[in-house]
C-alpha cells in the first residue's frame, strides 16, 4: 500500500492554523471531511478525539500520527498539515508538533490500517525528510514531497 492511495492532494495543509490539541484535531477532521465518503466532520473529529484519550499519538521528532476507525467509512483515507509554530500535543517526547499525518479507516480493515500506518511512520521517522516537509512552501509540494519520498 502507498500513500497516494489514501492521501489526496485536497486533503493537505501546509499551514495548519491550530494552536491547540483539540483545534488541531478539528481541523483535521476537516480535511479528512472532504475526502471521506459516509462519515461527516463530526463524526471524524470524535473518532479522532476518543482515540487520542486513550493515548497520545504524538511520536515524538515534532511528529504526530492521530489515527482511528469508523464504522461509517468504506475506504482507508489520511489528511497531512504542516504547523510552522509548533503545537503543544502532549508528544512522547514533551516536544511541540509540527507534522501532522492523519488516518481514518474503516472498520474490520486492522491489517490495512497498520500497513498504513507503519508506511508513515517509516516516512517521518527519517530527519532529512522531516526537514523537507518543514521546508516546503505549498501543499502541492507537500504532497509531492511524500508521494516522491514514498516511492523509493
């Protein structure tokens, strides 16, 4: 699975406009809303908020990956921002946030949606491409940045 199958370009930010966790996931949920068939922005956002009360999804390196199921969704989809500032999200690493890669999956999907998930993580685990995506200017080049970095 690559990530140009769950990440469409309409669904990436180069500058999240959050100052907060709770924000943050809102305007995630947004992108995620007009990419995702079945589950309104509501729904998303709860998805996505139950899920980080169970545990941060903060990785630490200035990345965070928030992710959950719903059962209103048919397809895998994913949303990307970039924060210039930093968010506080209660990281691993007591770090700001400044990537932010989010998953939405349907549910009954568990092997896709850890597939998903360890693509991105292997993605932004790597320093020189986490200062690539900080330095790119656009979404357009945010989203060539991990398509292209994604395909080696």
């Amino acid at each position: 699975m690559q990530i140009k199958e769950f990440l469409l370009p309409e669904a990436v930010t180069s500058d999240l406009e959050s100052s907060g966790k709770l924000d943050v996931l809102s305007e995630l949920g947004k992108l995620l809303s007009g990419v995702c068939k079945g589950a309104s922005e509501a729904d998303i956002v709860a998805a996505l908020v139950e899920r980080e009360r169970l545990a941060t999804t903060g990785i630490g390196d200035g990345v965070a990956i928030p992710h959950a199921k719903s059962d209103k969704l048919t397809e895998i989809r994913g949303a990307l921002g970039i924060s210039r500032t930093g968010i506080p999200f209660d990281a691993v690493d007591g770090k700001p946030v400044h990537i932010f890669v989010a998953l939405l999956a349907p549910q009954g999907v568990a092997s896709e949606h850890l597939k998903a998930l360890a693509r991105i993580s292997r993605l932004v685990r790597e320093p020189d491409f986490r200062n690539r995506l900080m330095t790119t200017q656009s979404a357009r080049e945010l989203y060539q940045a991990i398509v292209e970095e994604d395909g080696k």
